[in-house]
C-alpha cells in the first residue's frame, strides 16, 4: 500500500502536467488556431458562437481559451456536406 503523502504528490504531478498539457491561449492566439481573425472570434464570444472560453474576474478580465474547447469545438463543428446542420 502507498503512502498517503506519495499519492497526493503524484496527483499534484499529474495536475501539473494536465494543466502544461491543456494550455490557454490569448483571443489572438486561438483565432489563429482556428484559422480566423481575432475580430471574428471576438463577435462570436459576444454572440455565444464560438468556443466554450474562460474569463478571469473583473471587468476587464483576460478571456482565455483552452486547448481542449478549441478542439472539441471544431470537432463538433465537422460536417460532410455544405447541406449538414
């Protein structure tokens, strides 16, 4: 059996690296990701279109979008045909 101490730590570890692996990018940053212009990206969070993103506290807080919501979110947004919804 492992000591308590041990698995803490490595729970802690593997946080750490989930949190390096799903990392979050600027507006800028993850327009370019999505091969879009920032300015759209930006109408689209305005408009609830885009990406899931995260906002820090305060009314000029930074907006950041992880790794994994730009992934999924052009996942979900695949289509075979110009005719899918």
């Amino acid at each position: 059996m492992q000591d308590p101490t041990s698995i803490s730590k490595q729970e802690g570890a593997a946080s750490a690296f989930l949190n390096r692996a799903d990392k979050a990018l600027s507006t800028k940053e993850a327009a370019a990701v999505l091969g879009l212009s920032h300015k759209t990206l930006n109408n689209w969070r305005c408009q609830g279109k885009g990406p899931a993103f995260q906002k820090a506290p305060g009314p000029h807080g930074a907006v950041r979008y992880p790794l994994s919501t730009l992934s999924a979110w052009r996942s979900e947004h695949m289509r075979k045909s110009t005719s899918d919804q």
